[in-house]
C-alpha cells in the first residue's frame, strides 16, 4: 500500500477556518445555525467549526452528532454499528449544517438528510465537507468544501483526525498490485 498526504495539519486548519467563514458569510444569522456532525470524522470537524465560529463571532453554535447507519442502502445490515445520535434542541426551522469529512457517492450525504429529517424539519440543510474526492451517484453536491481532490475509484481519501488517529493529515492510499 502506497500513501500520499494531500492535506497537512495546517492546511486543515486553514481550510475549516475559511468554511466557517463561508458558513456565516452565507447565511444572513448565525443564531439559527445548528452544526451536526455525521459519525465518526464529522463530528470532530463540527467542534472545530463551531469553534472557529465563536472564535470570530463571539457567538456559540450548537452542535450535534447524527447516526445515519440506519438509512444507509450501501451497507447490509448485519454489518452496521448504530452510534448514539445527540443534536442540542429541535432543528425545525433551523439552519442544519451538515458536516463530513469526505463526500464520495453522495449516499452516506442522502442517509444522513433522511435521518436528519426524521429529527424535525429544518429550514435548510447545507452540506459541509473537508474533502471532495467526486464520483458522485446521487445528484448532491456540498455547499462548503476545504478541498477538491481528484482521486481513482480504486483509491481510498483518508482524513486522519487528532481525536480518533491522534494526528491532522488527509492522504490518498491506493492498494499496490
């Protein structure tokens, strides 16, 4: 297996930075704004816009975690892990960013808007990504992106995160032959 890194520490830190930026920039009130992170990688990302939010706003902004497992059609069942779902209040009516580390197909983006609106119905869900690799199958597309990163169907986008991996870098890995 042969790994590139594509997105430093650093470079992540300045693309959440610029996100969050668009975020309130996009949207005319940011009291209306909830973060929810999809499992595992999205949640950490969420604390870390919001974070960045409220440091140039002085505003909190909640955020939650959201278990999609349940609505995904790409996994069989019997291989699902169900984690805990936990958004702060209702989301009817809010401004609902969803946030993930890497949109690929598009499902696990189309599962989590199914399980969001089971939860309430917001006013609009944006879609907030560290990494666009492409080769979507469903028409979505994000609203926020730290980076497009052209990849091969054979490869795999990994984000590393400090509180799962115990570092900050996005590589692409590809199987050698």
């Amino acid at each position: 297996m042969s790994a590139k890194v594509i997105m430093t520490a650093d470079e992540m830190r300045r693309s959440l930075a610029r996100m969050a930026h668009e975020i309130v920039e996009r949207n005319r009130t940011i009291e209306n704004i909830v973060l929810v992170g999809m499992h595992t990688r999205g949640f950490p990302l969420a604390v870390r816009l919001a974070a960045n939010i409220t440091s140039f706003e002085k505003i909190d902004v909640p955020v939650g975690a959201l278990d999609f497992s349940l609505y995904r059609d790409d996994l069989p069942a019997r291989s699902l892990q169900v984690k805990s779902t936990a958004i702060p209040g209702s989301i009817a009516g809010k401004v609902v960013v969803l946030v993930d580390d890497v949109l690929y197909t598009g499902r696990s983006a189309r599962a989590a808007m199914d399980a969001l609106i089971d939860l309430g119905r917001p006013e609009v869900i944006q879609l907030a990504v560290l990494v666009d690799r492409g080769h979507r199958e469903l028409p979505i597309r994000a609203d926020y992106v730290g980076k497009n990163i052209p990849s091969a169907k054979d490869e795999d986008v990994q984000v590393c995160l400090t509180e799962a991996d115990g570092a900050d870098e996005v590589r692409i890995v590809r199987e050698e032959d």
